[in-house]
C-alpha cells in the first residue's frame, strides 16, 4: 500500500544545482525516479543545495536512491568531481491527514520565500507550483510547442520515459506532467483554496492546523525540516518569508555563473573540483573583496568543505 512522504535531501556544505542546466536534469532525474519506482510525485521544489519532495510510494528510499544516484553521475561528471554528492541520510517524513499534507506542500512550494529568492512561490522556475489549476489561475497561456522527451539528448543512458511525456524548448519537463494533477486538484479542492495555502505564513496557526487530522500526527516545523540544510537559520528563513530579505542579494546560481565566468578567465576553464588548495584560497578572497559575498555561501559555492585546512 502506498503512503505519502515528506523527503528532503541536502547537499550538506556543497551546493547541488549550479546552472540552469543542472535544475533540468535534476527535473529529468526526478520523473524518470518515479517512473521507475512507481511513485506518484505531489510536489517538488528544487533549491541550490537541496530539494523538498513530497511522494505516494511504497518504496521511499528506493524512490530517492533512484533520483540520486544518475543525477549524482551526471554531477561528477560534468564538474569532473569524484566520490558521493550530497548527504548520505535524508529527512523522511511520513504525512497522515488532510492538513497534513496540505501544509507539507505548501511548505515545499513556499520553500523559495524562505530562502530569500523570489517574493511570491509562482516566480520560482524549478518547482511544481505552477502544476495544478492552471486554466483557473491563468498558468501555461502563452507556452511554446513542446516535443517528446525520448528525443531529449541529455536522459541517462538506456532510460527511457513514457512517449506521452514532453519537454519545453529549453529541455524542461512541465511539471504539470510530472506531478499527480487530479490527486492534488482534489486535495485542494479549489484554485482559491489553493491560493490561500501559496500564500499563507507558517506560523503557530500552521503547526495546530494539523492537529485537526487526530492525536499523534507529528506536525511540520521549519526546525524538524530544515535541520540539515546548512545555508540559513530559522529565524532567517522566516524573516524572509515576511518579506525582511535583502533585495541585493546574490543567490546561488548567481554565484555560481560568477565562479564558473571566474574559472574561465583565471584558471583556464578548470572546474571548482580540479582547482589547488591555493587556487581555491585566491578565488574566496576574489570573490569576498569584489562582490562582498559571505563567508558561508562562498564556502558552498566552491565546495571548500573538501580540504580539511579550509
């Protein structure tokens, strides 16, 4: 029997995605996980060092090994890096009720407010939020021709994914044919209802929200689900969710199109992975007296938790 999970996975001190390119595949992985594992996903959002998911699988922990597992080939290969890619334990969650679940998507789909990026959840490209009521709230007017995925060039090798699946001109899967449409429509009931969960604050009225779904539900709290991924504490991720973040902000991916923009003027196009001790030294100070980035994101950025000196 299927059961619905919360699952996060974090890449710990080392940053996941680093281009656009890198979310697709990530997306590819995801659909192709859950075309495997017969997993029916309800929700996604994938953030710069870790992704939120919420599934109904009977096989949790086959569902995620199967996302990362060709997504971390990929990621080595590309970037020239060697050994496992992210943290080996991931935050499960088992969802019981009605609120429960609603909450947990709408924390997930929320994620990017959190972490300062946009200032609605509808901005956010690498998420499932613009999935469900698409005709109602006005979503997918003005979207180019699509084509079949089997034709797209970057899907692991001898994978394949229903014919019926297609991908956008930048070679994205829509998440309206990735995510379980109907199941959510009808969880949710109404666009507005829907509308009214995108845009809710967490908060106490959140958390006792759920205990209307009986005694022993475990509810959702930023502490239980952020706790391992290492880029913000709770006080900010909900200061940000009020709209306290700062708008100057250079967001991981920014950074990263820094880096890599960096490597190929400096260090002759060499990966962040294939760089010395003493490179990567020169490039954190570059980046901290240039464009006054932290200490902790530049860390990420360069993955520098890979020599012990550092």
């Amino acid at each position: 029997m299927k059961r619905t999970y919360h699952l996060c996975w974090s890449g710990g001190d080392e940053v996941l995605f680093r281009t656009k390119e890198d979310y697709i595949h990530g997306i590819v992985c995801l659909a192709l996980a859950a075309y495997k594992t017969d997993t029916a996903i309800l929700a996604y959002c994938l953030m710069s060092n870790h992704i939120h998911i919420c599934v109904r699988t009977c096989k949790p922990k086959e569902f995620i090994r199967s996302f990362r597992y060709p997504y971390s080939c990929y990621f080595n290969s590309r970037y020239k890096r060697k050994g496992r890619l992210g943290e080996r334990q991931f935050f499960i969650l088992e969802i019981r009720g009605v609120y429960h679940l609603l909450t947990a998507i709408a924390y997930i789909l929320r994620n990017p407010l959190h972490h300062g990026i946009c200032d609605t959840p509808f901005e956010y490209p690498y998420s499932s939020v613009r999935a469900i009521f698409r005709k109602e709230l006005g979503f997918g007017l003005n979207e180019g021709t699509r084509k079949s995925v089997r034709h797209y060039s970057r899907m692991p090798d001898r994978n394949r994914l229903p014919h019926e699946i297609t991908i956008d001109s930048d070679g994205l899967i829509p998440a309206q044919e990735i995510v379980d449409v109907a199941d959510l429509e009808h969880q949710f009931s109404t666009a507005r209802s829907y509308m009214y969960y995108m845009n809710r604050l967490s908060g106490e009225t959140w958390e006792k929200e759920q205990s209307n779904d009986g005694p022993g539900t475990t509810p959702i709290r930023i502490n239980d689900i952020e706790n391992g991924v290492k880029c913000a504490t709770v006080q900010q991720l909900l200061a940000n969710e009020h709209g306290r973040h700062n708008p100057n902000a250079v967001h991981d991916i920014e950074l990263c199109s820094i880096i890599d923009r960096m490597l190929e003027d400096r260090f002759e196009g060499k990966t962040i992975y294939q760089l010395s001790l003493n490179q990567v030294q020169q490039a954190a100070t570059f980046l901290r007296t240039t464009y006054h980035i932290g200490t902790e994101q530049i860390r990420r950025c360069l993955a520098m938790s890979r020599y012990p000196a550092l």
